[in-house]
C-alpha cells in the first residue's frame, strides 16, 4: 500500500522532530480536540501539521507506527524502523527488478547474470548516494567494487 503525500509528509515531520529531539519516538500522544491537533509533551516550535486518524491508521498499516492505543479523539504510538528507513529514502521502493528471474523454470532459460549484477551495482551506487553513516558508506564502496570485479568478470565471458 502506498502513502498519500500528506501522510508522507505528517511521517516527515514526526520523523525530524523526533531526531531534533522534540519528540520521545517510543511514545508519542496524539490527541484531537475542537482546538486542533495536541501532541503531549512536544518541546518544538514548529507548527504541528494536521494530523488525522486516517492519516496515523495509514502510517499504521504500513508499519511506520506501532500504535498501542486507540481511542476517540486519541491514539499512542511509537515510530518503528521502518519510518526512518522511509524517511531516510525518501520512500523509495526497493528495486525488485531481479525477481522476474525468480519465477519459474522457462524464464530462468533468459536469466543474464550480467544484467543482474548491473543492477545490484545501480542499486549500491544509490544507497551510496544517500547513505549518512561513514560506515555504511565504507561497506557500500566495498560491495560496489565486488559488483565492478564480477561485471568486469562476466563481461570478459560473454565476450569470447
């Protein structure tokens, strides 16, 4: 199920607001009164987006949110992995491209290595693009050099 970008956005914000620290990420209270929305104990200055239950039921289902209660006009909840692995990417999906050689016998007949480790290298290269952490970045260079050694590999193969 994909997001609206309303609800990508309302995630954007909890996610940032969490990291600067105006926010506990393990329990977050949401509560909805005739005034607007109220999130207890936010320390921040910046405006609270309009946050509605459809919008928390969604982050829900997606597994961006473990929600443990739910009441009228108020849910508690806390961030998981998954919403700052989102954030991180910018919800981007995960390119499944090498599964079509998974399916079935006859389309293994058409399965091209060479192809596959172009995309593992297309992949690596843009996890290296937005990864932050240093060592991440170490070990990303080091798998893009592996995808390099066996498309180097493999094309000298196919060429003979």
């Amino acid at each position: 199920m994909s997001l609206t970008e309303t609800q990508k956005n309302v995630l954007r914000w909890l996610v940032e607001e969490v990291g600067a620290g105006n926010l506990d990420e393990e329990q977050i209270w949401c509560i909805w009164s005739h005034s607007g929305v109220n999130l207890v104990g936010y320390k921040g200055s910046v405006q609270i987006p309009d946050v509605k239950t459809t919008t928390l039921d969604a982050l829900e289902k997606n597994n961006y949110i473990s929600c443990d209660r739910k009441r009228s006009g108020e849910y508690r909840f806390a961030l998981t992995g998954e919403a700052y692995k989102a954030v991180e990417s910018n919800f981007a999906e995960p390119d499944r491209s090498a599964n079509y050689y998974l399916n079935s016998p006859t389309e293994m007949m058409n399965f091209d290595p060479l192809k596959v480790w172009q995309e593992k290298l297309n992949y690596f290269q843009y996890q290296e693009a937005i990864a932050a952490d240093p060592a991440q970045k170490f070990s990303l260079a080091q798998q893009i050099e592996e995808c390099k050694r066996k498309i180097s590999e493999l094309s000298s193969i196919t060429d003979r």
